[in-house]
C-alpha cells in the first residue's frame, strides 16, 4: 500500500476487510477486518508485482487489491482450518 500513508492502509483494509466478509460469508469483528485487509493488500500487492512488476494505485485501486488479497487470505485460512 504505498503512497497512501497508515492511516489510509487502516481504512482501506478496515473496508476491505468487511467487504471480503461480506463476499466470503464470515463474521469478524472490526480489529479482525482491519487485519485481513491489510495483510490480503500486502499480499496481493507482492502477486502482481511479481507477475506483472506493477500493481494499482490510488485509493480505489489498493481497495480491489486489498479486497482480493482479503479474499484470498479468508481461503486459504479455511482451506487450512477447513470450514466452521
């Protein structure tokens, strides 16, 4: 999440994060979004500069990034765990 500052890495990942709840049908609390989407934003962000050398900026593009990334990590959590 670079250029955006903390303050925007916390509020993009807290929107994020309850996006991909939303989407992923789970139930966390705010602490828990916040986290999931900043470290699905720091995740996906690593995936496509490493595949394209190049990821979105600006706001709305880390926000698809991170709601992917929050996707993705919710996953690969339940594909460990297995479904609850």
């Amino acid at each position: 999440m670079e250029g955006i500052g903390w303050i925007g890495a916390i509020i993009i990942g807290g929107i994020a994060g309850w996006i991909a709840e939303k989407i992923m049908k789970t139930d966390h609390n705010l602490l828990m979004n916040i986290i999931m989407g900043i470290l699905g934003a720091l995740i996906a962000n690593a995936i496509l500069v490493f595949v394209f050398g190049n990821t979105l900026g600006g706001w709305i593009g880390q926000l698809i990034v991170a709601v992917v990334g929050a996707c993705l990590l919710i996953w690969i959590v339940r594909a460990i765990r297995g479904r609850s």
